[in-house]
C-alpha cells in the first residue's frame, strides 16, 4: 500500500493540472471577454470618456443670445406702456477671436487623455484577470496536491499502527506519523481557503460575483521564453497608455496657456433693439456695444498658474516614463528570476527530490531505512511540488506583469 501510494505522489508531480476540460469551464480568454464587459471599473472608464466628450463640444459653443425688452420714459401718472419708448431687441456676446477655438481644442485634448486612461485601465484590468485566472489554477492544483499528501498521510498512519502493534517498531512511529496526518490535514483547510479567495477575486474583477465556482479550463503554462527587451523598451516608449496620459495631459497644460494669455483681451457683447415712441408716434432703433475694460483683472494669476501646470505636466511625463522603464526592468528581472526557478525545479529539484524517494523507499524495503527516513523523503518531494507551483505562479504573473508594459500598450 505505502509503496502504490508513494508511487501515485510521485506521478502526480508529472501528470500536470488541467484534468478533464468540459466544455462549460471557464477559459482565460472568456474571462477576459466577461471582464472587459461587466467589469464596473471598466464601464465607469468608458462613461467618463463620453462625458469629456460633452465638455469639449460644451466647451466650443458660444453663448446663447438675449432676449431684451425695455421701457423708457414711462409717465406713471398718464398713459402707461401707451406713452413710453417700447423697446424689444437682442444682444449676444462675442468671444475675442481665437477664444473658442482654444477651448474646443483643450476639451479635445482632454478627451485624448481620457481615452488612454480608459486604456491604462483595460492594459491593468487584463493583467489583473491573468494574475487572478492563474492565481485559481495554482491555488486549486495545490489544494490537489493536499489532498493526495491527506491520503498518503492516513496511509502512513495506519500502516504505522499496524507495525507497533505487531511490535515491528517502536510507538514514536506512530505519534509521529500522526502528527504528520493532523499538519497535512491543517495544510489543506489553508489551502481550501486559498482557492476560495483567488475565486472570489477573479469573479470580482470579472465583475460576475456569481460566477465564482465555475471550474476554469487550462492548466498554468510553462513557458520560459524570454522576450526582447529592447523592443519591449521601444513599444512601451511608443504607445503605453500611462505615457499617453501625461503627454496628452501636458498638451492639454500648453493650449490653457495659450488660452489665459487671450483672457485679458475683452468678450464684446453687441446688441440690437426695435421698438416706437408712442407719445411721438415715432419708430425707434437702438444699438448697444459693451466692452469689459481689463483694468483691475488682466488674468495675471491665471496666466502664471497654466504657466506652472505646464512644467508640472512636462515633470510629470518624464516621471512617467522613468517610471514605466524601472517597472520594464523590474519585470525582465522578475520574470528571469521565474524562469531560472522553474527550470531548476522542472529540469534538477523534482526529479531529485522523487529519486530520492525511490532510493528510500527500496532501502525502506530492504530495512535500511526507518520509516521516520520514508516520511521526511515524503514531505520532501510533497514541499518540492508545491514550492514549483508557486513558481509556476510567480513566472505566469511576472509574464503578465511584463506583457501589460509593452504588448498591452497597444490594446
């Protein structure tokens, strides 16, 4: 039984996560198509892009015109409206030249820069979904993993019983293989709870709650190719989303300067009036022309503050870049790391650690090794296999980590 059981953990290692795919589990790519539908972060982004929209055809349209209605020199004592000047007319205010066009052009600028945050939002939501997708896979390939040690665990166990009770070895054991049923089974309840979590974070960036315990399809990649990082540096310069932000943001600072630089010049409001003089049975026409004198206010703090927000922009994009390119070299070296784990468990740490187990368990056989020595070898090649889940774990992540700074620039 111990030597069919210790053969089974050794398999399992190999026999990868996936399982049996039906054809209702949920894949990454439909994940991430439910994501990028019913996400709230998402549909709040893309309603703010419409509603910058309407500033900036708001922003372009003149004020509307005045309706005026007058009357002059009305006598209270006699006659009323019937011996006063009546007058009715409109009066619309022109903004100095060049006013309005900068305005339409500010509001275009600050739709671009919502736009790329949209995006941004979508790049950190895709690899948001990949993370929180693999987290599950590894999260339930680990709770596998326990349960098969659970099993090997009462196993060992009962074996250990049997054997002091015939007398074959001391009762230490079987306290001790005890002991390492109640560790492996507490392991598993963390583990469990582990699962539960990942669902549930994956679900919410889905923005489906209820789809929480659909079973995924797939299994964690292991692919340990390595990008080109200078194209990778090329693409993030070129078109990350985050960089959009700032350059679209310092545009925006440099049209508002130009724009408080025209403030001082005066909006004129002109005017247009009809109307008779009923004492005189005259027609009337009257012409009004108001121009705002920019004595006391000639915008000189507007002026400096969009002065200021241009260099505060101009600070900004080059923070974001400098920022973009530590997070690409943080990511190649985080996702090297990975793939020399990986590697190093795949191709030197499993294999050695379940050799080790063969030889123990035919010295086992053969009484050269107590059973103490057959249950630490056990636990061995049980931390090894999870320790390369997690690896799995870290090189899938750091992938996605990497891909949301250059690939996902371009979605």
């Amino acid at each position: 039984m111990i030597k069919f059981l210790s053969w089974l953990l050794l398999c399992a290692g190999l026999a990868g996560a996936g399982g049996v795919v039906h054809a209702d589990d949920l894949s990454l790519d439909a994940a991430l198509s439910t994501a990028m539908t019913f996400n709230p972060e998402l549909l709040a982004a893309r309603k703010t892009i419409e509603a910058a929209a309407g500033r900036a055809v708001q922003a372009r349209l003149w004020p509307n015109p005045e309706l005026e209605l007058s009357s002059e020199e009305l006598p209270p004592s006699r006659g009323g409206f019937s011996g006063a000047q009546n007058l009715g007319g409109l009066s619309q205010t022109v903004p100095f030249p060049g006013k309005k066009p900068l305005d339409g052009r500010i509001g275009q600028a600050k739709v671009r820069s919502v736009e790329a945050q949209y995006r941004a939002v979508e790049v950190a939501l895709v690899r948001d979904v990949k993370k929180a997708f693999y987290r599950v896979l590894a999260s339930e390939r680990r709770v596998t993993i326990g349960e098969e040690l659970v099993t090997l665990a009462e196993s060992l166990a009962q074996t250990a019983r049997k054997r002091v009770e015939a007398g074959a070895t001391a009762s230490q054991e079987q306290v001790r293989a005890v002991i390492e049923l109640d560790r492996v089974k507490t392991d598993l309840v963390a583990l469990r709870r582990e699962v539960i979590e990942a669902r549930l974070a994956l679900a919410r960036l889905m923005g489906q709650p209820d789809q929480r315990e659909v079973p995924l399809a797939g299994q964690l990649p292991v692919s340990t190719d390595l990008p080109d990082i200078a194209q990778a540096r090329e693409e993030l310069l070129r078109a990350h989303p985050r960089l959009a932000v700032a350059t679209a943001e310092h545009e925006r600072a440099e049209l508002e300067l130009r724009r408080a630089r025209l403030e001082p010049y005066p909006d004129v409001t002109v005017g247009v009036a009809a109307g008779r003089d009923a004492a005189e049975n005259e027609s009337l026409m009257a012409v009004r022309l108001s121009i705002p004198l920019p004595l006391a206010d000639r915008a000189q703090g507007r002026k400096r503050e969009s002065a200021a927000n241009v260099e505060v922009a101009r600070a900004e994009r080059t923070a974001t870049e400098q920022r973009l390119l530590e997070e690409l070299r943080v990511a190649e070296a985080r996702l090297r790391a990975a793939v020399e784990q990986v590697t190093a468990y795949r191709d030197r740490i499993l294999p050695n650690a379940e050799e080790a187990l063969r030889l123990v368990q035919r010295g086992f056989e053969a009484g050269k090794f107590g059973f103490i020595d057959l249950l630490d070898t056990q636990r061995t090649v049980a931390e090894a296999r999870l320790a390369y889940q997690d690896k799995l774990l870290e090189l899938n992540s750091a992938a996605a980590e990497l891909e949301a700074l250059t690939t996902g620039a371009q979605k």
